[in-house]
C-alpha cells in the first residue's frame, strides 16, 4: 500500500469507515433515553455507513444524582445526555468510560465542562494512547488538512483534532486499574477490565440490582469492531462475561441484548475467527457471520456489516499479518 494509502486506511481505521470518508453527523435527532430496568436508561448509539460512530451509552441512578457510562463521539449524543440529566433535576455525579476510543468518550469534553464536580472512572489506557494512537491519529488528520484543503470532509477532520486535543477530559479522576466492586453514588458495581481485547483496557459494568452488564465494545454490531483489538484474546476473554449474571447486556454499538443473544454472538465471533484463519473467501466468512448472528444484525443494517467485515476487516484486520498494538499478546 502507498504511504497515502496506508496513511489514509490509519486515519479511517478507528472510525470504522472502509468506506466513504466519514462526516460529522449534526445534533441527534433520532435518540433518545428509553428505560430498560429500574432507574437505568438507555442511550442509542448511531453506526452508519460513511459516518463516524457514536458508541450507546446507559445512565444509572444514584442515591443523589446519575452515573453515566459512555458519552458518546459527536455533539449531539452528549447534548441527549444533558438534555436527560437537565430533565431529571438531579446532577451528573459520575462518569464511567468503557474504553479511550473517541465513540466514546468524546462527550466527557462537554459534560465535565457543564458539571465539573463529576467523577470519571476509567482505564489509566487512554494516557498510553495520548501520546499513541490519538497522536499518531492527530498527525495523520493534520496531513490531510494540509493536503485536501477543499475536502468536504474538513470540518469532520477539524473536530477529530479538537477532540483528540481535549484528551485531558479522557483521564480517569479514579483510575480502574483492576476489577471489583465500586459504589459510586451509593449505587454498587462490578467493574471488570480486560486488557488484551478491544483497546488495551476496557471495562465492563454489571449492575447488580438489576442485571444489566454494559459490556463496551467487548459486544459490537453489525460486527466486531477490530480496530485496535487483539482478535484471539477478546474472543476468549468473552468467556468471563458468561459468568456474570447478567439478564441484560448493553452493547457498545447496538442495541441491548438477553443472554442467548450474548451466546450467539459469542459463538459467531469464534466462527469468524475460525473461518478467517481457513481458506474460505472474505464473502463467505461474511456470509456465514450473518448467518451465525441472525436477527442481532436487522436486515437493514446487513449492507453495512458486509461492507465493514468483507471490505475491510477481514483483509486488513484478521488476515495476512496485520500490525497489533503492543499490549496484544506475541
Ligand atoms: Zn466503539
């Protein structure tokens, strides 16, 4: 691949766009909180083609305020949390960052502005990526403002920076450096942290008098999302979310799921891997992922989960000897 290509495949890479270069999307429209359990809430993300993603994010209510997990990447999923949070009269007491990729923690920029008294409970992963992925992302949208000074996509590129330049927002005030329960607002979680999987750290939230397990990007549709991961291990260490009790599990793209979903697509994850390590074609791994998930991915979002996993990560991602970040095991 040319230095343009490989730059322009970097760039692209964590947006999950393999496809047109992504755009910034204007203030949400279509989202909204809808209630899956007793005081918690739950907040779409929004993954189409040719865009950049917003991740979900849930909100829990705590003895004097809400914790929220995940902020989503635009301004208009942030402006969906504040909007709620406004509405309920009680404050924004905690955050909860699943993991440092920018569909998810963008919105912390706004909400720590609004309410800067807040929490934040994180992996310590994202201060590695500061000077890492997010700045090696940074210098790569800079070339490209530098050389497609006319792009539409400009202003997209424009906001990335910002965002990647308000990376101080990202860093935990209490650092999730290892699994256990944590009350936060008087409310008791079980945290966990994987870090060979996804993106180096990411933790997972399970709600106890509830049920509902928010798993991050460890659960992803259309499909997994392979940008940063270590594909072996995060299949793996999808066995340990099957001994939290969970009823309810959030994904961090798509929408909440009972636990013979979890199990379909745990078992549709290690057939991929499979089919990606044997001779079949790209189109039908593909075939045989949609095949596996069945209704997890609706019919009209088949299209874009043929053009992520055929068109971008099984060539790139899962075959031929891709580049895996350091924290992924030899
Ligand atoms: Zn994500």
């Amino acid at each position: 691949m040319s230095l343009r290509g490989r730059c322009l495949a970097a760039v692209l890479s964590l947006l999950c766009a393999c496809v047109p270069l992504p755009k910034d999307v204007p203030a949400a429209t279509d989202k909204s909180a809808r209630r899956i359990a007793k005081d918690v809430y739950f907040i779409p993300g929004r993954f189409v083609a040719g865009e950049q993603p917003d991740g979900t994010s849930v909100l829990l209510r705590g003895r004097t305020g809400w914790i929220v997990i995940d902020t989503g990447r635009h301004a208009g999923h942030a402006e969906t949390i504040e909007a709620f949070v406004e509405g309920s009269g009680a404050p924004l007491v905690a955050l909860v960052n699943t993991h440092w990729h920018l569909d998810h923690v963008s919105g912390n920029l706004p909400l720590r502005a609004t309410h800067p008294r807040a929490e934040v409970h994180a992996s310590t992963q994202v201060v590695a990526e500061r000077n890492g992925f997010l700045a090696r992302y940074r210098t790569q949208l800079e070339t490209l403002l530098h050389e497609r000074v006319d792009d539409p996509q400009v202003p997209a590129w424009r906001n990335e920076i910002a965002r990647i330049d308000g990376a101080r927002a990202f860093e935990p005030t209490h650092p999730v450096d290892t699994g256990g329960m944590r009350t936060l607002d008087g409310r008791p979680l079980r945290l966990g942290l994987q870090r060979e999987a996804v993106s180096g750290g990411d933790v997972w939230v399970f709600d106890p008098g509830t049920r509902v397990l928010v798993a991050g990007d460890l659960v992803t549709l259309p499909v997994p999302l392979l940008d940063t991961a270590c594909p072996g291990t995060w299949a793996e260490g999808l066995a340990s979310l099957e001994g939290v009790p969970f009823e309810v599990l959030v994904p961090g793209h798509g929408e909440p799921m009972g636990r013979a979903g979890f199990q379909r697509y745990r078992a549709a994850f290690r057939g991929l891997l499979a089919c990606a390590a044997g001779p079949g074609s790209d189109a039908a791994c593909t075939d045989a992922w949609l095949a596996d998930v069945g209704d997890l991915v609706p019919t009209a979002q088949r299209a874009h989960a043929r053009q992520l996993l055929q068109g971008y990560y099984l060539p790139q991602r899962l075959r031929g000897r891709p580049e895996r970040p350091a924290y992924c095991p030899p």
